[in-house]
C-alpha cells in the first residue's frame, strides 16, 4: 500500500516517523482512528494470542456447528490464528465503530404484519463502511513505522473476537459477541494486522458475571452452553447464511426475523452505557425499518436489488429473502397475504415455492389447501413436493 505524499509529509512534521518511537507510533495510530471516526481503538501483540482459540475453533468445525458455512471450514487452519495466515505479523491493531441504535431493536417483533431487520443490516454494508477507515489507519502506521500492514474486517480467515478481546477492546461475552463497556455489544469490529512491534494495552476480563439474559433470550436455544453458538440453531445463520429450505424445528420461533437477528445482543445490560451512533455512513434506511410484509412479498428480483441497494441484505439474494419473507408470513396470523404467497407458489425458485406451501399451510383452512394442491400436482422439485406433503398431513 503506497502512501500518497500528502500523508507522509504530515507524519513527519509531527516527529512521528521516529522508528520505534512507541509513544509517537500509538499516537498517530490513536489520532488516526479518530479522524477516521471509529470509536475504539486498542492494539494487542499477536504473538500473545495462545493457542486456545485457535483451538476452540476447530472444536466447533469438528462439531459441526458451523452448518454448512463451508468458507469457515474450508481455511480453518490458517484462522487459527494470525501467523497461521501472516507469519510476520506482530502486533494486531483492533478497531471498533460503534453502531448503537437509538430505538429498541426488538420493538418491530410484536407486529406480525410486519418484518424485524436486525440493526447491522438496515444501513449501509459495514464491510464498505469500515474498509476504507481501516487503510487510512493502516497507511499511517506504515509510514510510522516503516513495517508492513494488512486490513481485515471479516474478509479473510482471521477471528477477530479473540484479537479484541486481548487487545483490551471487550471481552467476549456468553452471547459469543464481543461487548465493551463503553459500546455494549453495537461494535463492528476491524483489524489491522502489522509486523512493527508495538506496544500492547492491557486485556479486557469477562465482565458478565452471573447474568445469563442473552443465553435466556434465544428464540431457538442456540447456546448449547455459555460462550458456544451453535450456528445451525441461530436465526442470524438461519436467515443470512443457510442457503437451503429453513428446518421446520425453527420456522415458528423465527417469527418475522426476515434477516439476521438482535435479541441475545439487545438484552444486555452494557448496552445502557452505550451512546446511539450518529455516524453518517451509517444512517438507518427507512426501507428496513419494519417493512409490510405485504410490501416484501411483491418484490421481482429487480425491485428487490433496488431497494436493498448497498445493504448487506441484497447479499443474500431475491430467493433467499423471499424464503425468509414467506416464513415470517406463515407466522403473521395475517390472512390477507394469502393471495401474495399464492402468487409465490409459480416463482421459479423451488427455495421460494416450498416456503409459499408452508406460509399457506399456516394461514388457510386444510380444504381450501387441498383444492390449491390439486392445482399444483405436477411440481418438479422433490423438496417442494415434500413441503405440499408435509402441509397437507398436518
Ligand atoms: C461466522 C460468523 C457468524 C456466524 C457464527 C457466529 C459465531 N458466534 O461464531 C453467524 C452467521 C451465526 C453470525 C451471526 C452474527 N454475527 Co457474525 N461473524 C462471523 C465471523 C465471520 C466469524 C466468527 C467465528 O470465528 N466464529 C467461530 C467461533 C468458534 O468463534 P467464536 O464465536 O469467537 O467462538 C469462541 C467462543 O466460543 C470461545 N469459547 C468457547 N468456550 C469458551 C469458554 C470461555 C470461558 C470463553 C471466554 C470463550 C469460550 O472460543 C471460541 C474461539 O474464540 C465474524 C468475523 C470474523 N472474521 O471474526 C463475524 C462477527 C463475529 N459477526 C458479527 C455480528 C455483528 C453478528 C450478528 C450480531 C449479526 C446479526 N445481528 O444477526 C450475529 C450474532 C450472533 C451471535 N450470537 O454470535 C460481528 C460481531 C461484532 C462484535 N461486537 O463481536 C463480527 C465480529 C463481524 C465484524 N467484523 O464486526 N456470525
Ligand atoms: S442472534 Fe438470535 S438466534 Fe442467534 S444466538 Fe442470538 S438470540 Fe439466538
Ligand atoms: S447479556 Fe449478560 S451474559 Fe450475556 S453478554 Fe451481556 S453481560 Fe454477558
């Protein structure tokens, strides 16, 4: 990454390219995380990492809690830890930015005819938002020190709780997140791997105490014990990640969830120090702020990519959120979205049309649901076919 002159004529007026300079190295790597308007900076040395988490984490991939995210499985050597991936890398420079709403999350999940989208997904995409920010800092660094720098946030196999948590940034609470006593659990998290040594801050201990709130609060009991997810179970997973039909265990417990979810990270009681973030990148789209279900289920594909433009949501693509759409359909007692979902039962998608047959078998009488299945005799696709066989048993 090459400095433009600008900068590195800056950082030499103000002394800070003194090699091993550690005062002048944390301070322009303190002023240039502010300037870049993150909200928490702290550095930790890599190499006191430990094995541990490296560990733990291939545990959970032997377990196979990690469903069928095979991107987590497929470098998990090289996630174990941040010289598995960059041998030279010393020091880990950890960087929060706060995304702390400023109304309840959960305060869409009683209006069934509406959807719930969790807080990091209704703005603009974190990973756009905090790379840019995150070369800004790096670059500084390089030129204080002279040494070489990566950035990572989330786009390579590097676990970024564990590096937080050592540098002093949180602790990793029982939810898995981590939590900070300034920010409760609303920090995007970003790294700047470098192989200057620099001098570390001290490590955050657990701060959880006795409280169990986010591990009671679980929708789908997805902590099989305190600091463990099992992905599988978590509607965020559920939602974002998994690419095939929703479990059936899991349908009803999602309720309107229509993409990621809040609620082990809404109940924490750090979070009452936290301050909303008025971060202009980050300004909430009114799109995602309860959308009518309504609304969701007439989308085309086109419409779909326009509206959620720029935000993590187009992601997952028109079939998956219309899957999720229709779940929290099948859930809104609402039967005046059945002509909508009926409508679904022709989309191309077999991921959509077998959702259409469970929001239906939810919202219809059985009669009136065999006479619609008559119509549908000749589905292709076995999975749907299943979901017809499944609906009409019950
Ligand atoms: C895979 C992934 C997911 C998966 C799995 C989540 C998980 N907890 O692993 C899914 C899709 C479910 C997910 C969901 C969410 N995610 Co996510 N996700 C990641 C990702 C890419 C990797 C995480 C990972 O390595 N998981 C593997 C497991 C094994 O690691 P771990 O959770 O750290 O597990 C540790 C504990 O189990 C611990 N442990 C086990 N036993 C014990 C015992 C004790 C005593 C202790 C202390 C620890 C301990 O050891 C393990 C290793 O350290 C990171 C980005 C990154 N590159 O790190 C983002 C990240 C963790 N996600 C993030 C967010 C925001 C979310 C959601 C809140 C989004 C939403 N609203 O829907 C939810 C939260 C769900 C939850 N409760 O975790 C943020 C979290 C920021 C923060 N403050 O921590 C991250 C860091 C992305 C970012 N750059 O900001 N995510
Ligand atoms: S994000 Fe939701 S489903 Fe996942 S662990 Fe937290 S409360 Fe449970
Ligand atoms: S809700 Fe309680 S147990 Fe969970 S992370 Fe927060 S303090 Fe820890």
């Amino acid at each position: 990454m090459a400095p433009p002159a600008a900068v590195r004529e800056k950082h030499a007026r103000d002394g800070a390219t003194r090699r091993g300079d550690a005062q002048a190295i944390r301070a322009v790597t303190a002023r240039e995380a502010a300037a870049a308007g993150f909200s928490a900076v702290r550095i930790a040395r890599v190499g006191d990492l430990g094995a541990e988490p490296g560990q733990r984490f291939l545990r959970f991939i032997a377990e196979r809690l990690h469903g069928d995210m095979d991107w987590l499985e497929a470098k998990a050597e090289r996630r174990q830890h941040p010289n598995a991936m960059w041998p030279e890398a010393r020091s880990a420079i950890v960087l929060g930015l706060s995304y702390a709403p400023d109304e309840d999350p959960l305060r869409f999940l009683a209006a069934r005819d509406r959807a719930s989208i969790s807080v990091y997904a209704s703005r603009r995409d974190y990973h756009d938002v905090v790379k840019p920010r995150l070369k800004r800092v790096a670059r500084a660094v390089q030129i204080a020190t002279g040494a070489d720098v990566k950035v990572f946030v989330d786009t390579a196999p590097l676990m970024e709780k564990p590096l937080a948590a050592l540098a002093g940034l949180g602790w990793q609470g029982k939810h898995t997140n981590l939590v900070s006593r300034e920010h409760g659990s609303w920090l995007y998290l970003g790294i700047v791997l470098t192989a200057a040594e620099i001098a570390p801050d001290e490590a955050e201990v657990s701060h959880c105490g006795n409280c169990r709130r986010c591990l009671d609060v679980c929708p789908t009991a997805a902590f099989p014990s305190p600091y463990q997810l099992d992905a599988r179970r978590c509607i965020s997973y559920l939602t974002i990640e998994h690419k095939g039909p929703i479990p059936h265990e899991f349908r009803t417990a999602i309720g309107n969830r229509i993409y990621g979810c809040d609620d082990c990270l809404a109940v924490c009681p750090w979070n009452k120090f936290a301050q909303a973030a008025h971060d202009q990148q980050l300004a909430i789209r009114p799109e995602t702020q309860g959308p009518r279900l309504a609304d969701l289920l007439t989308l085309d594909d086109e419409a779909f990519r326009k509206r959620f433009a720029g935000t993590p949501i187009r992601r997952a693509g028109h079939a998956r959120f219309m899957r999720n759409a229709l779940i929290a359909a099948g859930n809104s007692s609402d039967a005046t979205l059945v002509p909508h979902i009926e409508a679904l039962l022709g989309h191309e998608s077999p991921l959509v049309r077998g959702a259409a047959v469970w929001a239906l078998s939810r919202l219809k009488q059985q009669d009136d649901l065999k006479k619609l299945a008559q119509a549908h005799t000749r589905e292709a696709d076995e999975s749907v076919r299943e979901e017809w066989a499944m609906a009409l048993a019950s």
